[in-house]
C-alpha cells in the first residue's frame, strides 16, 4: 500500500514477548514490526528474527537499541558495542532503522563523543541512525536534565532523528512544532499520545492532548518516506483489552495516513 508504513513495535505488547507481537501485528494487519531489544532472546537473534519475519510475511522496519535504562547490562556494559551489534542486526534483519537514545549524563565518556560517534557510523552504514527525542525527569517543580549532550535533538547535529509524540508531549513541546524545528531529518516516527503528565504515557493515540493526526497529514504532505511505528504501553491491560487498543491505534494511524484499512 502506498505511504508510510505503518510498524508495530514489540514494545507494544509488552509484557508479552516477540512472537505474539508478530502474531498479533498480522491479525490487526500492520505493515511490519518494530523490535525493541530486550531480554527476550528472541528480540536478539537475527535468526529467529527472519524465521519470525517469513512466517508472519511482515518485515522487519526498526532495531530499536537496548538503551533504555532497565537494559543498562543488556550485552554488556559498553555503549558503543551495544550500538554497533544493534547495527549488526538490522543490517541482518533488512531494518532500515536503528532507534538510539541519548546518553544518560552519568555515561561522560559516550556522552562526550556521541554525536561525533553516531556522524562516524552513519557514514558506514545505509541503516538509518535515528536518535530519539527525550524528556527532562521531573518531580513536582524540580526538574533534572538527566541526558548528554541534551534530550532535545533540534541543536544536535544528528542527521537522522526519531519523533516519538508521547516523548514530546511529556516534555511539554508540540509534536507538529517539533517537525517542523526538525525538518526532513525525522527519519522514523513513534506514534503514541500524552497528556503532558511527568510520566511518559504511551497513550492511544488520540487520547491525549497531541496533534498526532496532524503530524500524520504533515508527513504525508512533505513526502515522508520513513515507517510510522506503534509505541503504546499496554502492560496493565488486559489481552482484550491490548489487541482492542492496538486495533484502534492502527485504525487512527491508518486514516490519518490516508491509507486504506485491510
């Protein structure tokens, strides 16, 4: 189908594993899958990942990196190498995507050199490097700048960047805003909602306060070429309840899209 597609990330279904995400992304009818590296081992292996892929017949569109802060001793301690493996694997997989957040401000040697890090891999690579937008950690009028060299990518030289809408939304910006400040260099899309609450919600979308379905018609009208995937906390849900909302999450990305239902 023509425009974006649309992803739906494993993350999604957590605390399910990665054979129901693919299981689940073909009854609803995405477009492919986006694979957060995580403590299933399945998240990790190129293998498993493409015998997945083949029996569900969706790709594979994004790697995202296990940068997260409860993934902190996922392969290893050393940033670099986790990125360079997450590289790796999308090269395998065909993803054409790796998702990478920032550095916590306490990792001061990755942090120092990440931009010219992530500038130095892109150059090696056709896989698209997308470091995500982040948040300042508040807690009532206090408010922490807890990644390096900023969670805000606009100021950062990155040549590609991944908009995640409930990301922004916690960090009090307008997601449109956003695009526009970025420009063609959002290279991949994480579609959720917020309220602008301190915590990073992952709503539905259109439950929130965002413009998500504008920034769906914006990056139609501008040509965009990159996936939009589906970043929705369903981990207090019930299986019900997670099936009926991701179903209604790909139903909003779909219209806005413009791209017929299944």
């Amino acid at each position: 189908m023509a425009g974006p597609p649309v992803l739906l990330s494993t993350s999604s279904v957590y605390p399910e594993n990665c054979a129901y995400a693919f299981d689940l992304a073909e009854r609803l009818g995405y477009d492919g899958v986006e694979i957060m590296v995580w403590t299933d081992p399945l998240t990790q292996e190129a293998g498993a990942l493409q015998a997945l892929s083949s029996l569900h017949n969706l790709p594979i569109g994004a790697i995202h990196a296990p940068t997260l802060l409860l993934a902190q001793r996922l392969w290893g301690w050393e940033p670099w190498a986790k990125i360079d493996r997450s590289v790796r694997l999308a090269e395998e997989v065909g993803a054409g995507v790796v998702v990478i957040h920032p550095p916590f401000r306490w990792q001061r040697d990755y942090a120092e050199g990440f931009v010219e890090g992530i500038a130095e891999r892109q150059a090696n690579t056709e896989v698209l490097l997308a470091v995500e937008n982040m948040f300042p950690w508040r807690a009532g009028a206090s408010e922490m700048q807890a990644y390096r060299p900023h969670w805000d990518p606009v100021e950062q030289t990155y040549e590609h960047v991944t908009l995640d809408v409930s990301h922004a939304s916690t960090g009090s910006m307008d997601c449109v805003d956003l695009l526009h400040r970025l420009g063609d260099r959002v290279g991949h899309v994480h579609l959720g909602d917020g309220t602008g609450s301190f915590k990073d919600e992952h709503l539905v979308p259109g439950r929130g306060t965002q413009p998500a379905d504008t920034l769906l018609h914006e990056l139609v009208e501008r040509g965009y070429t990159g996936a939009v995937s589906l970043e929705v906390g369903t981990r207090k849900r019930s299986m019900e309840e997670r099936e009926a909302d991701l179903a209604e999450s790909l139903e909003f990305a779909r219209k806005h899209l413009g791209k017929p239902l299944p």
